[in-house]
C-alpha cells in the first residue's frame, strides 16, 4: 500500500475537441436546447432568491431554504418553456450547424476562427 502512494500518478492526455454531434431528431435537439437554457435561467435567477429572508409569518425558515434551489429549477424551467430568453434557440440553431457540417464531411481548408487575409500581413 505504501508503494501505491509513492508512486507518480500517471500523465494525463490532453483533452480531445469535443466529438462532432450524432445525428440526433430535431425534437431531441429542441429538448437538449431548451433544458440547456433552462439550467442557464436557473443559474441567473438562484442569486436573486438568496436574498430573500425565510423568516417572519409566512416564512418558511430552514425548510423553505432546503426547497429554494429546487423551486427556482422549476421556475428556469417554465421560463424557457415559455420561450425563455432566446438563448435555446441560439443553441439549437448552432446544433444543427454543427451536424450539417459533421453530415457534410470535413471541409478542406476549413479551420476555427478568422482567417488571415491572402497577400500580406493584414496593416
């Protein structure tokens, strides 16, 4: 057991690009945008309940802090089933790209980021 512990853990590999999208329906598409939204909606929205006291008459007090997290996970959720803020859309729209491109096969030439303009240094 003491070998064990002294012993270098392994190199770790550096991190692949993540894998082009499988050829999902467009309905498990809209269903992955919009809980993705709904998570986002979440995150925004939990700092503004942090601030709301539980206690006083109606307050729930520590009970009421337990729920909290998931209530507000409810109400992300509602809000980007309503249509939520557009970001759902923005991630759908950039899924279907990405699986165009994926079908399409690679592109020669075709790289992340700007391109460097042709001749020169671009001044």
């Amino acid at each position: 057991m003491g070998d064990r512990m002294t012993q270098p853990l392994p190199a770790l590999s550096p991190l692949a690009a993540p894998a082009a999208p499988r050829g999902g329906t467009e309905a498990a598409q809209r269903r992955a945008a919009e809980a993705f939204e709904a998570q986002v909606l979440g995150a925004l929205l939990q700092p503004m309940f942090e601030t709301l006291a539980t206690d006083g008459p109606f307050g729930g007090g520590n009970a009421e802090a337990q729920w909290r997290p998931m209530l507000v996970e409810q109400f992300g959720r509602a809000m980007a089933k309503a249509g939520g803020v557009g970001l759902g859309a923005a991630v759908l729209a950039e899924m279907q790209r990405l699986q165009a491109e994926a079908q399409a096969g690679p592109q020669v030439g075709s790289q992340l980021g700007p391109q460097a303009p042709a001749g020169g240094s671009g001044r």
